[in-house]
C-alpha cells in the first residue's frame, strides 16, 4: 500500500491553496454592484477593506491592541459611559465589559464614577492610553498604498469628489432623497 509522506501531503494542500482565489477575493463586492456609484464604491471598498492586508486590523495589532479594543480607544476622545461605548459599536454590554476590563489591566483606561450620578461608571483613557490613541489615529490618517501612488492631481480630485459625497445638501434630507429617486 502506498501511504503518502506528510511532505507530499503538505506540497499538495499548499498547490491546492495557491490554485484557488485568495480568501479576501471572498469579500470583493464588484460582482453585487450595479450602477456607476455601485461600482464606484466596490473600488472604494478594495482600497479601504482589501488592499493588502486590511489597514484597521494590521495597524491595531501592530500597537498589540484587539480591533474591538482599538475602536475602544478611538471611541474615548472624552470618558463616556460603557452603554453608550456598546451602542456605537452595536453590541451587548457585556462585551464592552470584557474590552474595557482587558484594556483596564494594560493600564490604558480606567473607571470613573460621574459626577452627576456615582452609580454610573464612565470609562476615561489613562495618559498611556492617550498617547496611543494618539498613535493609533495617526496611523490610520496615513493613507494606504494605492492612494499614495495616484498623481497630486487625481489625489486632489479623488479628494474633491469625495469631499462633495459626504457633504450635507443645502437641502438636508429632503434633497438627498430627490437625487436617489
């Protein structure tokens, strides 16, 4: 009987996997998107979430943070109570909890009663986690890659047009919905 080598076995797994598509093609939304602003944000989506590998993650383990952990810090530009920490990352209270006790023992935030209710606890980034926040904001202002090598002109451009997506119509939200019909 032939029993093949655990070599053999791994060179075969490691051919099969350079054969198939790279696990990030799996989240490429260009083939779901239609129209030119579809399209449009398909590419934005591969330059923010697919180029390489994805920025937020690297850079937050890079500074030896989890993700969750990373938003944490991000979050606390000023101490702010954990139910309002879990509603603007969507998610339960306890999980915010977990987050807050493991970056609580790194010495980068702290507890705090509030001032207008004691029973409330605000969570407040130590001074080490200020300066990391810091950090952490810096890194993810450095534009990736592919930013980078587009000429001055287009950068300019890019900038441009996308200053004018995310600006608010003089209108307000009675405009935004008469450029979508």
């Amino acid at each position: 009987m032939n029993v093949p080598s655990s070599t053999a076995t791994a060179r075969e797994a490691e051919e099969a996997r350079s054969e198939r598509p790279p696990l990030s093609a799996a989240l490429d939304i260009a083939e779901y998107a239609s129209g030119t602003a579809g399209e449009a944000w398909a590419l934005l989506a591969r330059v923010l979430f697919l180029h390489g590998k994805p920025r937020f993650p690297a850079i937050a383990q890079e500074l030896g943070l989890h993700p969750g952990q990373a938003i944490v810090v991000r979050l606390l530009a000023e101490p702010r109570p954990m139910g309002e920490l879990a509603e603007a990352m969507h998610c339960d209270n306890s999980n915010i909890t977990g987050i807050v006790d493991r970056l609580e023992e790194r010495g980068l935030v702290e507890r705090r009663a509030a001032e207008h209710d004691r029973r409330v606890k605000l969570i407040a980034l130590t001074p080490a986690g200020e300066r990391l926040r810091e950090q952490l904001n810096l890194r993810m202002a450095d534009p990736p890659e592919p930013l980078k090598r587009l000429s001055a002109k287009d950068q300019r451009t890019l900038r441009d047009i996308l200053r004018r997506a995310v600006a608010e119509p003089e209108g307000g939200a009675a405009e935004r919905q008469d450029a979508s019909d």
